[in-house]
C-alpha cells in the first residue's frame, strides 16, 4: 500500500477529524482573524477534504460557534485549575497572579482568540452567548474566593491585564502584577473561608 493509499484511508476513516478541525480553526483565527477564516482555509489547516467539513459543520459560522465554545471551555478549566486547593486569602491572590504570569491562559495564541471572540460579540448576536458564558464561568470561580464587587473588579483586571501584558510585559511586571492583586483584595474581601465557617 502506498503513502497515498494510506492517507486517503486514514483520513476516510477518522473518528477524531471533527476534533481536529475545532483545533485548526483556532489555529486559523489565531494567525487570520475571524474575517481571514474560511471553510477552505480550516480545511488546509486540518489537512481534510475541504468536502468532508459539510459533514460536521453547516458553514463557517456553526464552525466559528464551535471553536469559541472549545476555546472558552478550555479557558475556564485553565482558569479553574489555578485555583485548585486553594484555601486562604494569600493562595487566593497567588492563583491570580498565576493566571497572569505563568498559566495557558496567558499564551499569545489565546490572548488574540479570546479578543476575536469580544469583537466577534460585539458585531454578531449569534457569539454573545458563549462570551457571556465565559465571563460568567469565570466570575464563578472568582467569586467562590471574594465578594460580589472584588469579584467585578477582578474579573475586569485580568480581562484588561491580559491584553496589555501580551503587547508590554515589561511595563507590567510580575511584581506589579502581585501588587495589584493585594491592593484590589483587602482581607475583608475574601470570602472562602466565611463560606466555609
């Protein structure tokens, strides 16, 4: 049997193919945009029949709704899981600070994504409930630590710290970025262990 044969076979017979296009596609609107995203492009990406994307998505769009939803359900278990065993004031304020420094949440690819799916929200109705979703999911967590108005100026900090850190990490340093997270969560804030009580 050939390569050729073989890899026609292998891609006629590919359980994970839809799997492997929701992952291209990031790829895609990472590098081009949402607007440079196309079926014919995602398809190159994935290595498919540009034919065989009808299969598992209607058009760009339905492709589009669900690359974000596997974008964000990604986020948030990233999200989630710096804060795993965390149980007092100062392992709350080092989730954080791992978020922002040295988590997948920071990557430039994600970063890029998560502002194509805002922009993507703002123009087009159809992607403003899993935006929504995502931002909820996060303040879920958050709040599960802080009061209802820290976990709204948290959640609006690491939003806009994430941005900036990707384009002027220097003028934002992890030190500043500790700092912040004390002075935006005065122990009067924290609310896990009351919780808890």
């Amino acid at each position: 049997m050939t390569d050729q044969v073989r890899a026609r076979s292998r891609r006629r017979h590919d359980p994970e193919r839809r799997d492997r296009i929701i992952a291209a596609a990031l790829r895609v609107i990472a590098e081009r945009g949402v607007t440079g995203t196309s079926m014919r492009r995602v398809a190159d990406e994935a290595d498919v029949p540009l034919g065989s994307m009808t299969y598992h998505f209607a058009g760009v769009e339905e492709l589009l709704l669900e690359s974000f939803t596997r974008f964000t359900d990604s986020s948030v278990a990233d999200f989630d899981a710096a804060f795993e065993s965390v149980s007092t004031l100062q392992e709350a304020r080092e989730a954080l600070v791992r978020i922002l420094t040295d988590s997948p949440y920071m990557r430039a690819d994600n970063i890029v994504i998560g502002a194509e799916l805002y922009s993507a929200a703002a123009h087009d109705p159809t992607f403003r409930p899993v935006h929504l979703a995502w931002m909820h999911r996060c303040r879920r967590t958050i709040r599960a630590y802080f009061d209802e108005p820290t976990t709204l100026m948290l959640d609006a900090m690491i939003e806009g710290l994430s941005v900036h850190r990707t384009f002027e990490q220097h003028v934002h340093p992890d030190e500043m970025v500790r700092e912040l997270i004390a002075r935006l969560t005065p122990p009067g804030s924290f609310v896990s262990a009351r919780a808890n009580a």
